[in-house]
C-alpha cells in the first residue's frame, strides 16, 4: 500500500479534525472504516489492472484508495468542494486516480471517461441512490459492472421477485437493464458516523439486451408505471387509470392473455411486456 489505509477509525477521525471537516448528513457523508469491507466491495467488481472504474462519492478518499491499489485507472466525481482539497492529500500517492469535483446527476460522463466500457463502484449518497442507478441504466452508459453500497431495503427491493411484498417499480427498471445480487449485509457501525439504517452492497452485471424485448420500451415503462401507482389496485383498474377506456383495457389485456383481477405486483417483466406490446398493437400512434 502506497499511503497508510483510510479505511479505518482513527485515521479517518484524523483527516477530518486535520482538514476541519464536520461530515454534512445533507450529502448522505457516512464514511467507511472498515477495511474488510472495502476489500469486499472490490473483490465484487472484479477489478483488473486494465479497468477503467467510475467511482461516485469518493469522500476522503477510503474506497478510492482500495480500488487504486488494484491498479486500474479511477475517475472519481465528489460533489462537496471541501472534499477536493482532501482528497488531493489522501490519494497524493495514487497517480492512477483522478478526481473530479461536480455532481454525478448533472455531469456529461461521456466527456470525463473515453474507455469503451468501464465499471461503477460506489459508497452511495442514501438521499439519491434511485436518481443516480436510474440515470446511469436509462442513459445507457457503457457499464458492465455497477457494483455498490445501498441501503438495505433498496437492494432487496431492486433483487425483489414478482409476488413479493419488495416487488416495484424500482424491481422491474433494474431487473429490465441488469441481473441484480446482493453480495453483502453491512452493518452501520461499519460507517463513520454510523447511519441509521442497515446497508447492503449490490452487484448489477448490465445485460447486453434488456430482459424484455419491448416494442416500444416506452409504453413498457407506462405500463409498470401504472400497474405500481396504486399497488392495491387490479391490472384493469390501474391501466384505465392511465388513460384508456375499460373496454380498451379488456381488450389488451385479453390479448395479452393476462387476467385482469390480478395486481401489478404478482406480473413477470414478460408479462408487463406482453401488456405493453398488445397496447402498441392496438394503437400504433402511442409513444
Ligand atoms: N466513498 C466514501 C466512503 O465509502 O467512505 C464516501 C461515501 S459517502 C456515503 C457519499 C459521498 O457522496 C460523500 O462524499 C458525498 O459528499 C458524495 N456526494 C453526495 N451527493 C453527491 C452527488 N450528487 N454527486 C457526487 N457526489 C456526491
């Protein structure tokens, strides 16, 4: 290791006092200090030294530091300007690492990494997780790996199976781009300052193809809209609330040989792809 590891307690608790930094809970700062967990979160990736990994929310620099070491090269976005200074400290040692300060919802990423296809690994910010994964899945950029730190619920959510009480919307968009596993449970006393909530670092391979091969991913994605907006609600119900006549929604739904009784919840990616292709075949004009 080039420079003494961050990633514990009484080093982390010294950069801050040494740079004055009081962590802002407002930016989602929970700090990892816990290098077995660092050593997890990389091992996840399956980082090699050709890799080009994006790092979102590098804070001083704890897991930036563990995916260094492996020789890749790491493109880090920190939104907190105090940070930057910080950062230019811990990492001093590093020159495969470079450090950006902006802010991952709003940056132009095809400007900042050329490689064709690069990794995400990332500690994430708890007050954006969805934005942030739903930006990067649905502008397509060209990932293979995205492997991170989430709170509990949202991974079980995004691994969740039709039928389960986990299963939404955020299941299907990630499921439709990516194959999600949870690789581990995280405490919060692995973090400084703790947060209140359990956490889980998740691992998403992006698929090539989405599952489903829609006619229109767009009326795909009103679909599932619709059939989550109010869980309680049968299919028939929830679709005529998205706009079509009873009749119309009988006729979709009779030629997606789906009953309309049932709950969005209970419905395959398959299905609500069945549902949304009758729905083209019935009006081609939808968008
Ligand atoms: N990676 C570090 C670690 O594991 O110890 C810090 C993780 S901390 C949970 C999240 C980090 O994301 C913070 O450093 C915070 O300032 C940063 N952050 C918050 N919102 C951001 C945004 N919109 N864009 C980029 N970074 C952001």
């Amino acid at each position: 290791m080039i420079q003494p590891s961050i990633a514990n307690k009484s080093v982390t608790l010294h950069i801050l006092k040494t740079f004055g930094i009081y962590t802002s809970k407002k930016l989602g700062q929970n700090f990892l200090i816990a290098p077995e967990i660092v050593d997890q979160i990389v091992a996840a990736a399956e980082i090699n030294p050709h890799d080009d990994v994006l790092e979102i929310g590098p804070g001083i620099g704890t897991l930036t530091q563990g995916l260094a070491e492996t020789g890749c090269r790491v493109t880090a976005v920190e939104l907190d300007r105090r940070l930057i200074d910080v950062l230019a400290k811990t990492l001093a040692g590093y020159d495969n690492v470079r450090v950006i300060h902006g802010d991952i919802l709003k940056i132009d990423i095809s400007r900042e990494i050329a490689a064709k296809k690069y990794k995400v690994v990332a500690n994430l910010p708890y007050y954006i997780t969805t934005p942030i994964i739903m930006r990067l899945l649905e502008e397509r950029w060209p990932i293979d790996i995205l492997v991170t730190m989430v709170q509990k619920e949202v991974a079980q959510r995004m691994v969740a199976v039709p039928g389960s009480k986990d299963f939404g919307a955020l299941s299907v968009a990630v499921q439709y781009y990516a194959e999600p596993q949870i690789v581990l449970n995280v405490p919060p006393n692995a973090f400084l300052p703790p947060p209140a909530v359990e956490s889980a670092v998740i691992r998403c391979r992006i698929r090539s193809t989405p599952a489903v091969q829609a006619k229109k991913e767009s009326v795909f994605f009103r679909v599932v809209k619709a059939a989550f907006a109010q869980r309680r609600k049968t299919l028939q119900n929830a679709l005529q609330s998205a706009g079509l006549t009873k009749e119309q929604v009988q006729y979709i739904l009779a030629a997606a040989e789906i009953d309309g009784i049932r709950r969005g919840e209970t419905c395959s990616l398959a299905e609500f792809g069945r549902i949304a292709d009758a729905w083209v075949d019935m009006d081609g004009r939808i968008d």
